[in-house]
C-alpha cells in the first residue's frame, strides 16, 4: 500500500485558512487569488472565527420585522409596534393570538372597534388596542410576506388590577390587654399581590395566603394579623394596603379603627395655682380612661368621708383657712374600675404634690 498523498491536506489548508491580511471581496465571496498558504496555528492555541453572510443572507436579515413585548393594566391601553427595513414591496400583518389578522397593512381585518391602525407605512405597522382585557393576554404575530414569509412575536402581558381589600374579624370593642385578630382580603390582581398591615405608625407582620380565582387568571390574596391591644391603641387605625404593580405607586388601602376599653386614671389640679388664706380654691379631678369616669368621691385624710361641697368632679373650698390643710384623695370610677388620686394642701404655701 503506497504512502498517503499530501494534495488533499495541501488543498484543505488552502480551502480553509488565509493569512491575517487576506481580502475578502465586497460582494461577501472569499477572492481565490488573494489566498495565500500560510503556517497552522499550534493544536494548542485557540482559533477564532467570523462568520461571513452571503449578500442574499443579508438581504433576508433586512427583511426581518422586529417588535417588542408589552405589559399593560387591565382596561388600559397597548400599542403594538412592528418594523422592518426592507419590505420587498409587501404588506406588514398583525394577527392575535387566535391567528385571527388583525390589520393588513391599513386595512382592518377584524370588527372589534378596540382595536385602531396607528401608522402604517411600508416599513412599519402599529396597532392599538384599547379597554384591554385579560382574555387580550398572548403571543401577537407580525408578518411580512416574502418569500419565505418572516414573522416577529410580541408578548402581551396584562396585569390583573387588585380590588381594595376588605378587613373583618373586629368586634365592637375590645378589653385591655385582649388579644385581636383581624383579617384582609384582595380579589382580581394578577400575578398576586402582597398585602401589609400596620397600626398607627408600626408595621404589622401578617400571614398571606394565595388563591387562584375561579376564572383561572387572576388571584385572591389574604392576611390575618394577631396582636395583644393597649390603652395606647385606643382610636388607633388598623391599615392593610395592597400592594401591586398595575397600581404605579398609587395607595390603595382599608383601615380599621379600634377601641379599647381600659381602667381610668386621674390627677388633681388646683384652681388657682397657688391659693393664699381666705381664697376660693377648687381642686379639679380630671379622669381619663374608656369610657370616662363618671363618678368622683373626695376624701380627706383623718376626716369622715365623703366631702360634701363638690361641684361636678371638684371639690370647692369657698374660703381658705388653715385648718384646711392636709391630703386629699379623689376617687375616679367607670365600669371598668378605680382610680385614687392625691395631693396634699397647705393653706399657709401650697405644696403641689400628689402621689397615686
């Protein structure tokens, strides 16, 4: 068997590899006499390449439309966009997702008053589509029709807007110390919304729950928040926001006002500040708490209770004189219990101290 020839290895290295400085004509063909015989590249060393398009593949790229992928807001509007650099003296189509067409160049194709011719011009077709709706979702088609007909996709994502959420699970009132739980609800967001809470100026940390709504597109989002109440609380607003991208920002919330009933408190304040001998003084008792006490009993340490000479929650001293003198106690009732009060009067320089 006689030795392997060397033409063919000879005619592949001239086929397949030219010097750095080798030409390449303007038309895209490799010009054979430009070619020049050149040394291999070790087997280790990495070998680039450039991929060089022939003028009737260029011609196919310039004929290719491009578009772009929407998102719009349910009931908004959307505007599809088609190019293409060279028609080759054909039309640009819109179809939907349905492959119904939509528009034929500036003639509309489909009776649905949504949807209206933009521009139309040999190199570009745009469409709008207004009142959008979820079941407007998918993939629209744009072609040209060449030879071969070329076709670009623009997917059209609609958001699902969140409707405002909705808190129950308050009672009437609440005690105190009790323990509240209260619940909010989103329906129609799509992709699912988030829900927060907060109580006043702090957040609340809730548990949400996803659930896809019966029309299989859109969702319900929920959150329960558990929290023990104060006296703090009482009047506070319970917020619960939903949050979602379709609303740009834009609050969309439900607050709920709590009421806590607690334990009253109160304090005494002279009138006027600093009584001197022989002046009328009224020590006022102002109570707090929820609901307001409505009944006031003063005492007098080292004396038989009641005092009888108040006015309303005061205790009224027509004429000021030494004996006077002491602590006095004031006590404030509600229906939820009890709270004394002291402040201790010395008619000769008034100490204004009190001390529960």
């Amino acid at each position: 068997m006689g030795a392997p020839s060397a033409v063919p290895l000879l005619l592949l290295f001239v086929c397949c590899w030219a010097p750095g400085g080798a030409n390449l004509s303007q038309d895209g063909y490799w010009q054979e006499q430009d070619l020049e015989l050149g040394t291999l590249a070790p087997l280790d060393e990495a070998i680039s390449s450039t991929v060089w398009s022939s003028p009737d593949l260029l011609a196919s790229q310039d004929s290719q439309p491009w578009t772009s992928d929407e998102t719009v807001v349910a009931g908004g509007t959307v505007v599809l966009k088609c190019q293409v650099k060279d028609h080759e003296e054909s039309s640009l189509q819109w179809s939907n997702p349905a492959q119904q067409t939509l528009y034929f160049g500036e003639k509309r194709a489909l009776r649905d008053n949504r949807i209206q011719l933009v521009r139309s011009t040999p190199h570009e077709l745009s469409i709008s589509i207004s009142n959008v709706a979820l079941a407007d979702e998918g993939e629209y088609t744009c072609s040209i029709f060449t030879m071969p007909v070329r076709t670009a996709k623009s997917l059209v994502t609609v958001l699902g807007i969140p409707q405002k959420p909705i808190i129950t699970g308050y009672r009437s009132s609440l005690r105190e110390k009790d323990t509240a739980t209260l619940n909010c609800q989103s329906s129609g967001s799509k992709p699912a919304a988030h829900l927060t809470w907060r109580k006043g100026d702090q957040e609340l940390r809730g548990e949400q729950k996803v659930q896809e709504d019966p029309n299989g597109k859109t969702f319900t989002v929920s959150s329960s928040v558990t929290f023990q109440v104060t006296r703090e609380d009482d009047g506070t607003n319970i917020v619960c926001s939903v949050n979602h991208e379709s609303l740009k920002g834009a609050d969309r919330s439900t607050s709920q006002r709590i009421e806590v009933l607690y334990t009253p408190t109160a304090m005494i304040r002279p009138d006027p500040p600093h009584p001197r001998e022989g002046q009328k003084l009224l020590l006022h008792c102002e109570g707090r708490g929820n609901p307001v006490p409505q009944q006031y009993l003063w005492v007098k340490e080292g004396s038989e209770p009641p005092l009888k000479m108040t006015q309303d929650s005061a205790l009224i001293f027509p004429f000021l004189n030494k004996s006077d003198s002491g602590t006095y106690g004031c006590t404030a009732t509600s229906n939820m219990g009890s709270y004394t009060a002291y402040f201790t009067l010395n008619v000769n320089g008034l100490c204004p101290c009190c001390a529960p």
